[in-house]
C-alpha cells in the first residue's frame, strides 16, 4: 500500500544544515519559525512534519554543530603534550571562529545569548554543553599533571575555566568583526597568561 500523505519536496540533511546556520547567526529566540522556512525554502507545515518543532529543530542542529568526539576540541587534546593540547584548542577555535565558509563565533555560545522565559530547557542543553567541554579541557589538564607533564600544584579546574573564558570571549569578538589575525593575536597573549600559571604552580612545588 503506498505511504499516504504527500512526499518531502526537499532534502532533509541540506535543510538541517541551513537552519544551523541560522540558528547560528541569529540565536535560538533570534531565529523565528518565518525566519527559518523562509531560509529552508519551505513552509510551516513542511517544518514541523520533518523535524517536529523548532526546538526539535534545535536540537538536531546543535547536535550537527558539536557531535560528540567530532569538535576542534577533541582533536586538539590529542597532542602528547599538554600544555600543546591547550594552545592548539585555542589556536583550532580561532580558526573555526573565523572560517569564512561558516557564520562567526560559536554556535553552542552565541544560540544561548539573550534567552527569554519559556526557553530555560534549550539554556540547560546549551549549558551541559559547555560544562562537558570545559570538563574536557580538565581532564586534558589532569592527565597531564598525573604524567609529570604539568606541575603537580596547578588547579586543573581553575585552569581549564581559564581556557573556556578566552574561547568564550574569542566568539564574541569574532561574532563583532574580529579577524583570524586578531583571533590569532589574542591566542599568543592568552598562551602567554597560560605559561605564567604553569611556572607559578611550578614554582609553588
């Protein structure tokens, strides 16, 4: 028996993609229903039969932006070296933050900005995010201690929230104009703030 009901005249994955890039550029509230479907090419109806709702929708673009094991961040932390790791997160963000071919900043950071009442589960996704990256980075930071590689004082915790502020910052500036130079240039000061607490946690032994 054929399906009943009429056939997507529209590619679902492409579809997904662009509505991350708005959701992207103008933030969850930012990105209203019209925004979308006229951005998707489709209508209202078309939306909510394929992806259920906008939050629906939400949450299938972030989980296209940061698929688990798939960010800069996982990458970068593969570096032998952990003070290396740290610079190439920084350093893997900026460039991402200003790639051309993609809307600037973080999406996981600049979707959150500006939420109103109503919208505190899709803050909470956004906000177990960003706890899960900056976990990341100290668990990075952590192995490195254990293996002699960082000073044993150093506050791993304290240091790894000191990586996600400059990355956290770096999407704003770059969602205001910052080019990959000036990203770049703020990396090489962060980097120099990152090696001043390493030699004072050495120094602290």
């Amino acid at each position: 028996m054929a399906a009943r009901g009429r056939p997507r005249t529209f590619d679902r994955d492409a579809a997904l993609r662009k509505a991350m890039e708005v959701f992207w550029r103008r933030g969850y509230e930012g990105a209203s229903v019209a925004m979308l479907t006229a951005e998707l090419g489709i209508t209202a109806t078309s939306l909510y039969a394929a992806f259920g709702s906008k939050a629906e929708l939400f949450d299938e673009a972030i989980e296209l932006y940061d698929p688990p094991g798939g960010t800069p961040t996982d990458e970068a932390l593969t570096r032998p070296k952990a003070s290396d790791a740290i610079e190439a997160v920084l350093r893997a963000h900026a460039d991402a933050y200003t790639d051309p071919a993609t809307p600037p900043g973080c999406m996981v950071v600049l979707a959150a900005i500006n939420l109103g009442s109503g919208h505190e589960e899709v803050d909470r996704k956004l906000t177990v995010r960003r706890h899960h990256d900056r976990e990341t980075i100290e668990a990075r930071i952590e192995r490195g201690i254990s293996e002699g590689d960082l000073p044993a004082h150093l506050d791993a915790a304290a240091a790894a929230s000191y990586v996600q502020t400059v990355l956290h910052g770096l999407s704003i500036q770059v969602r205001d104009g910052f080019n990959r130079a000036q990203a770049h240039a703020v990396v090489d000061i962060a980097m120099t703030g990152w090696n001043a607490l390493v030699e004072g946690a050495a120094r602290d032994l």
